[in-house]
C-alpha cells in the first residue's frame, strides 16, 4: 500500500510537470497577435508614430524577434508614420480591423506618412526585406502635407513573398510600389487602386 502511495504521488508529479512544460501550453493564435493603439484616450491626442514604434520595439529580452506576430490596426484608426518601416531578417504582417460596410463611418484603419516637426517626411512607408503581408487597411500615399512620394512600397530583396488583400491604395506619385528582388512573389486580392 505505501509503495502504491508513492507510486501514486510520482505519477501525479510527473503528469503535472509535464502539463506545466508542454510547448505552447496556453499560446493561442490570439496569443501572437499585438494590437496597435493609435489614439490615446486619457491624453485625447493621437499617438505618435504607433505603428513603426510597435514593430522596432517588438523583441524578447535577448534581442530576438517574436515569431509569427501579427500587428493589429484599430478599425478607423490614423496610423501616421513618420519612419519607414523595415523589415531586414523578419516577416512582417499587418492585418487592420475590416470596415463595417452597413456603417459609413466605420473604416478599415488608414496608414499614412505624416510630417515630422520639421517639415520632413521619410521617402518611404515600407523597406520591405522579408516576407511581408497588408490586410484590411486603406494606404494613403499623400504625404499629410500633401506630397506625394515615389513608390512607398520598396521590396527590394530576392525570393520575398508580399501579399496584399482588402486593401485601397489611395494617391500615388506615378506608382505606388516597386518589386526589385528576383524570384519573388507579388499578390494582390480583394484590393482596389
């Protein structure tokens, strides 16, 4: 009988340590997923640069990139970006909330590039070096100033895969984006120019 307590107790531990050490125990789909704010409600002013700071600032505490992140845009929300994004060495993938179509006023989120506090803005949104994916947002390629610059959307490295869907790209000076990498793949459903 006591041997069969022991026998027990150890087999209770162990299945509890093996609960507690299962890869992924309590990672959801949802758990990887990081919503970006774009407005701050306790200050009442819109936040500066939310979408580029969220994505620099987005590491472990080795240094490393979180795998597989999605960033989360906020339906209506300004996204107004002030540095271009890059993506060297990581996919990068961006999913805004979809628009309410019984709702005139409920729009995907918009990313634009705004003005810095002297009056310059980067030439580009996005480097992008990695695979890289734009889902239900509205892309304004006027400056806040109303400049418009030359291909926003520069992919440049070799066998990336870029994939845009639900997306409205509004303004551009001649184009809009530029594929330069060899071997790479380019799709675009669901979007309107």
């Amino acid at each position: 009988v006591t041997m069969m307590k022991s026998c027990y107790k150890q087999v209770g531990l162990l299945a509890l340590i093996l609960v507690l050490a299962a890869p992924g125990r309590g990672v959801t789909a949802q758990d990887n997923t990081l919503v970006v704010e774009w407005f701050d409600e306790t200050a009442d002013t819109l936040i500066a640069n939310p979408l580029y700071r969220a994505i620099v600032a987005d590491t472990l505490a080795d240094g490393s990139r979180v795998d597989g992140r999605v960033y989360k845009l906020r339906q209506g929300g300004f996204y107004y970006i002030t540095e271009t994004i890059d993506n060297s060495g990581f996919p990068l993938r961006i999913e805004g909330e979809p628009g309410d179509p019984n709702d005139p006023f409920a729009n995907p989120p918009m990313l634009q590039i705004d003005a810095r506090s002297d009056g310059s803005s980067p030439g580009k949104m996005f480097n992008i070096r990695g695979d890289f994916s734009l889902k239900n947002v509205i892309v304004n390629g006027k400056t806040t100033l109303g400049g418009l610059n030359y291909e926003i959307f520069d992919a440049r490295n070799d066998g990336v895969r870029i994939a845009f869907d639900h997306v409205i790209f509004e303004y551009a000076q001649w184009g809009i984006m530029g594929v330069y990498g060899k071997n790479s793949d380019l799709f675009i459903t669901n979007s309107h120019f």
